[in-house]
C-alpha cells in the first residue's frame, strides 16, 4: 500500500505541476480527457443511482470512522490486533484519499486549468454600449420567437418536453457544435436525479458533475421548462468545460441552434437574465440614472407569454414536489442560508469564470466573430 500511494502522490504531484501551462492542458482536455469522460460517462450510466454521490456519503463514513478508531486507539494502544487494524484502515483510507485525488486531476483540475473555450487568451478589449445593446436585443427577439413557436395545448399552456427527449436533441445539438469546439464529440451520459434533491431545491442547486464519476446530477424538482438549459451545462462540465462562463456559453449555443423552439426558448430565457443585467450595468457607467432608464425603455421588450410559461411550468414543479415526502424540511431555511453563502463566495472565487462571465464570451462571439445570425 505504501508503494501504491506514494506512486499515485508523485504521478498527481507531477500532473498538477504540468498544469501551470495552459497549452497542455488544451492538448489534454482536447485528448486523453476525452476518453476518459466517454468512458466513465458509459459505464455509471448503467447505475441506477447516482454513484458519485453514494461514494460520497460513503467517504464520509469511512472518515468518521477512521476518527473514531484513532481516539479509541488512545484507550487501546496496548492492545496489538486493535493496534494493527488501526494502522491497516489509516492505510487503506490513505489509498483512498491519493486515488481521489488522482482522479480529480485527471477529471476536472486539468480541464478547468486549459484555456477559456480551448481558444487561448481572449482579447481584454472593452465592448461598446451599441454592442452590449445589440447582444441583449438579439437574446430578446430570438426569446420573444421562441416562445411564440412552442407547441401549446388547448389552453395555450406549453406543451413541454419529455426530459430524455431533451437530452437526446441536446446531446446531438453539442456533437454538432464539436466542429467549433472539438472536446464536444463524444458520449452524452444521461442525467441522473440527485438522492438529496430537495436540499439542493432549497439551497436554489439545478444540478452538479461529480469529478470523480464524472456523472451528471440535477435536482429532480427542477422545472421542466429549464431542464434542457441544465443538461446542457452539465453535459458541458462532463466534456471538460468546467468553468461556469463556459458552461453557460456552450448551454447558450447548444440551445439556441437546436431545431426544437422548447429548447431554444430555455437556452435564451436562462441567458437572458445575464445580458440584460450586464447591459443595465453598463447603461449606468454612460448616462445618469434618468438617461439610462429611458434608454432601456425605449429597446424590445420580453413578451409576457415567457413569464406566462414559466409560471405554468413552475406550477408543475412544485406539484412534482409536494408530492414527495421530505422529513429534512426543517431545515430548508438553514439550508438557504448556507447556500446565500456559498453563492457568494464562489462569485468572489470565480471571479470573470462565474456564470455572468457568459456575457464577455457572448460578446466575442457575436461581434469579434462577426456572428450576425444563427
């Protein structure tokens, strides 16, 4: 076991060093992570659980454990058998720990280290009031689109879609976008429902990838409406975009060129908040408060059929909700409050790779790259 460790420490050790440099880490996110996700991605699809998430829980069972067994170590350090077995298990779990973090080098430092979208250093150049107004409006007319081109029932409810049917329209909208963004081709793994999905509801958690399965999870109380915007971030962390902004950019794209307008509508409605927040922003930084209110005013409008829609679709989800037990409830508030903080140290964390960081990606996009139209 000591052998087993300390090469698994140096070999972690050494990649992580390798990871300074940015070129590398595209030509491995690009590559050998590329396999890897399809095939950790196929092989815990066959689960029917979340196992990343089992494996969680286990982990800290093994911890609490291994805590236990040291204190009463103290009261039976004579005893040789018990003596043994302690240092046996500090072993075994030491195995553990250097294979974890092996795996998460592998799974996610070395990706989340390679260069924005796989395409080097992005000019830091200031974009234009005209050009953040040109983005937001373009978000809002596709927006206004789709909303007016999903399918409706009798009473002009939204028809929504199927999850796995979703999943299977975003898996092939990603594939086709590898021909800009190559680490995109591969094995779409389907989403699983988290165990803890009413914790991650209260603590406002759409869903996660495990780095060490490399499985994606969302919280199963989420609105169908949302659902195809969330398989595609997760599915954008499981194929080595694991910075938010690019997640966010990558979902933004795969919805908005899919062929479906429910899924189009959930790709622009989910990035819509990002733009008009950042252009509101920079309306501030070039009129006083009165100038910049009737600029906003004077550009398109989000049609109130989208705030309709996501009414109804709220309404089902909180439906599929009350319909489940949830013994932890109790605790939903103290949950809301853990997650207030944490929301708020990731952005400090995150910093331009945090969601909003969207906004300076869709900017380069559209005007650096002169996109005019999908």
């Amino acid at each position: 076991m000591k052998k087993y460790s300390l090469t698994v420490f140096i070999t972690t050790l050494i990649l992580n060093l390798a990871g300074f440099a940015w070129p590398l880490c595209d030509l491995y996110a690009e590559t050998v992570y590329g396999f890897l996700a399809d095939i950790f991605g196929f092989l815990w699809s066959k689960m029917p659980f979340v196992a990343g998430e089992i494996l969680m829980y286990l982990a800290a069972a093994l911890l609490a454990l291994l805590v236990i067994f040291c204190i009463l170590l103290i009261f039976l350090r004579k005893q040789k058998k018990y003596a043994s077995f302690t240092a046996v298990y500090a072993k075994s779990m030491l195995c553990i720990l250097v294979t974890v973090l092996l795996l998460y080098t592998l799974n996610w430092s070395l990706p989340m280290r390679s260069s924005v979208l796989g395409e080097g250093k992005f000019s830091e150049r200031e974009y234009s009031l005209a050009e953040y107004e040109i983005l937001r409006n373009f978000v809002t007319q596709n927006l206004n689109e789709a909303a007016g081109d999903v399918p409706r029932d009798e009473e002009g409810n939204i028809i929504l879609l199927d999850r796995k049917e979703a999943e299977e329209k975003i898996a092939a909208s990603m594939n086709a976008l590898s021909a800009e963004y190559p680490r995109l081709k591969g094995y779409y793994p389907p989403m699983k429902a988290a165990l803890c999905s009413d914790v991650l509801d209260w603590m406002d958690i759409g869903g996660y990838t495990y780095p060490y399965t490399l499985e994606v999870t969302c919280n199963q109380y989420i609105t169908d409406l949302y659902y195809p915007a969330l398989y595609a971030h997760e599915s954008s962390h499981h194929q080595g975009f694991y910075r938010e902004n690019e997640a966010n950019f990558i979902e933004f794209l795969a919805c908005a060129k899919s062929d479906d307008p429910r899924i189009r509508l959930a790709g622009y409605l989910y990035t819509y908040g990002y733009v008009d927040n950042a252009y509101q922003s920079k309306l501030m930084e070039v009129y006083d408060k009165d100038e910049a209110i009737a600029r906003y005013d004077s550009q398109i409008k989000v049609d109130p059929q989208v705030g309709i829609d996501q009414a109804y679709a709220r309404k089902l989800a909180i439906a599929n909700y009350e319909k489940d037990e949830h013994p932890l409830e109790q605790y939903s508030e103290t949950a809301e409050k853990v997650a207030d903080k944490g929301w708020s140290t990731q952005d400090r964390i995150l910093q331009e790779d945090n969601y909003d960081g969207v906004v300076p990606l869709l900017l380069h996009y559209f005007h650096d790259n002169q996109i005019k139209e999908f």
